[in-house]
C-alpha cells in the first residue's frame, strides 16, 4: 500500500466532529477492496466486515477514528465570525492560521491577529483566549451572514505532505494514519483464512466523545478489540518520559484500560516479525476509544495501539512513514490466528 497516497488523500478531506462526510466517504471506498461489505451507518461511521466462515466465530473490532478537530461558526461581527472550537484545540495556534469554512462552495478565511506593532509587550507574551478571536473571510456583514451562517463548520487549511525522507506533516494524521494501518492490515490479511470475523471501523466524533466507537460496538458485540490512535511523539522540547521516538515502531499500551493477554499478544507477535514495539503505561483512561469501547454491553477485551506523531492537534501533525507500515503488519500478524487464543470469558 502507498501509505502516502493514502493519507494524503484522506487528510486532503475536512471531517471535524461530526461533519465526517467526506472523509467517510472517502474511506469507505478505500476499506472496500479488502472486506466482504462496507457501509457508512447512521452516526456517519465507516464499518466493513469481512467474515471468517466459521458459525459462532469470535468477532474482532479494530478501530481508528476519522474525526479532526475543527471549529463551528458562533456568530458575525462587521463581516468577521466569532467561532467555538470542536474537540480539544490549542488556542496557541490560532492567530494567522488559514481556515476552510466547509459552506457549498468552501469559503477560506483567517483567524485575525494584531501586528507586534500595536500590541503591548504583555499582549505579546500572552495567549489569546478563543472567545476573543475571529475570523476574517473578506466579506461584509451581509454577505458573511448570508454564505456562512451559524453554525458551519471549519478545519485547518493544509492537508499532508512528505517532510524530509521519512515523515508526513499535516492535519488529521490523528487519527487517519492509524486508519491507513488498518487498510495496510486488511490488504496484507487478503486471501488468507481467518478464524475470526473481522471488523474494521472508522469511527466519528473521537474528539468530543467517541460517540461513533460507542454506538458501533453496541451495534457489533465484539469479542476482542483493538483501538488504534496516535500517542505523543518525542521532540527536543518535550518531556523523554511522556513522549515516544518517531520510527521507533508501534507503542503498545499497558495498563487498566489494556487486556493483559491481547498487550503481550502485541508485544510477542511484534517480536516475531522483528519489530520493536514500545510501550505506554496507561495508569487509567487511555485517551482513545479503547476506554469506552472496553465497557460496551457487558465488557470487551480490549488492546490499545498507538502511533508516535509529534505536534498533536495542529494542522502541522507529524508521524514517521515506517510507523504507520509497521503498525500495519503488527496487526495483521495480531489477527491470524488469534480466534485459537480467545479466552471463553474475553
């Protein structure tokens, strides 16, 4: 697979909370290929399964979510809009940024910020809260009312790009390079007897609530899942005990939130196919879907896999193509032969 034609893609395509449609879209004829039925249900998720044979077979859910972070318009003021932001935006990195409003046609704006010139040194050194900013699209206050109302959504403007020899840069790799693995894996899985039925879910509205993993697991019943999300990669600035080098290979997750044998599943299949798997101690929520995905009806088992990606939440994201691979054949080993290990109570 051309992880790089994927993702850029998907990452082209806005899909903040909520307003996944063109991503969904998108995704759904990627997954199409590699599954027995693909559809995109009511809560806007991409679900395909690709079934095993087997009467009463184990049901597998491996999930990434499609959702990003983005905005919703609030109001207009002189011709610029006041906006909220969807799911867990930096303010930091508002002022000056370029935004696609998502109106028929896209509408381009900018998050308005004042020159050094007119500020105050204490101005400067501060962080502008979101309810102070706004958006100017270049229009009066008529026609701003008129082509973008209340309540349009909007994404960062940039989609993704190689970054030197190894890395991709841009919005929404969080999460969609965890989705391009899970098309890696069903691609490497294709043709190939399983003893499981097999799931694949991209899932909405991560960044607000997991809404979509919550509603599809109850509507699957899985057995086993495994919630595939990006976790917080290494940089000279961030803290070595909290973050996790790019191209050091997948970060499997330990911890509550983690099925002690599906981790060590991880971890030994990894070792097998000579992969160096890190890990991630999760004392408590793990900050992905995994969390609600593990207590969905009467329990799920439940495994959390992550990506190394620096800068998370900004439109300037960064993940090492080689993870992305690696996750990719991580999984799919993960998958065979798995139903043989499923414990009568998982």
């Amino acid at each position: 697979m051309d992880y790089t034609r994927v993702l850029q893609q998907l990452c082209a395509l806005p899909g903040p909370s909520g307003f996944e449609g063109p991503v969904a879209r998108a995704a759904a004829d990627l997954l199409r290929p590699w599954v027995d039925e693909v559809e995109v249900d009511r809560m806007g998720n991409v679900l395909g399964v690709r079934r095993c044979g087997r009467e009463g077979a184990p049901r597998l859910l491996l999930d990434a979510h499609l959702d990003e972070i983005g905005f919703l318009v609030t109001g207009h003021r002189d011709g610029f809009l006041r906006f909220v932001p969807l799911g867990g935006v930096d303010p930091r990195m508002l002022p000056d940024r370029e935004i696609t409003l998502l109106t028929d046609p896209p509408v381009l704006g900018v998050v308005a910020c004042l020159p050094p010139h007119v500020q105050s040194r204490e101005e400067m050194d501060q962080s502008r809260p979101i309810d102070t900013l706004y958006l100017d699209v270049g229009l009066s206050q008529e026609e701003a009312e008129r082509r973008i109302p209340v309540g349009t959504p909007a994404v960062y403007r940039t989609g993704c790009f190689p970054l030197g020899e190894d890395l991709l840069c841009g919005k929404a790799l969080d999460d969609r390079a965890c989705f391009a693995a899970l098309l890696g894996a069903a691609e490497q899985l294709a043709g190939e007897e399983l003893d499981v039925d097999l799931y694949i879910l991209g899932s909405t509205q991560e960044e607000t609530h997991s809404t979509g993993a919550i509603t599809a697991a109850y509507r699957v019943i899985p057995d086993l899942c495994v919630a595939v999300d990006v976790t917080h990669g290494s940089s000279p600035d961030a803290p070595k005990e909290k973050t996790f080098p790019l191209g050091g290979g997948p970060v499997v997750g330990v911890g509550p939130n983690c099925t002690r044998w599906m981790s060590q599943r991880l971890f030994r299949v990894g070792k097998a196919l000579g992969l160096t798997c890190q890990t991630e101690v999760m004392a408590g929520h793990s900050g992905t879907n995994g969390w609600p995905l593990q207590i969905s009806r009467e329990g799920v088992a439940t495994a959390v896999l992550s990506v190394p990606l620096r800068y998370m939440h900004t439109p300037v994201e960064v993940v090492h193509r080689r993870d992305v691979e690696d996750t990719a054949r991580l999984l799919a080993a993960f998958v065979r032969g798995i139903g043989e290990e499923v414990p009568s109570y998982a």
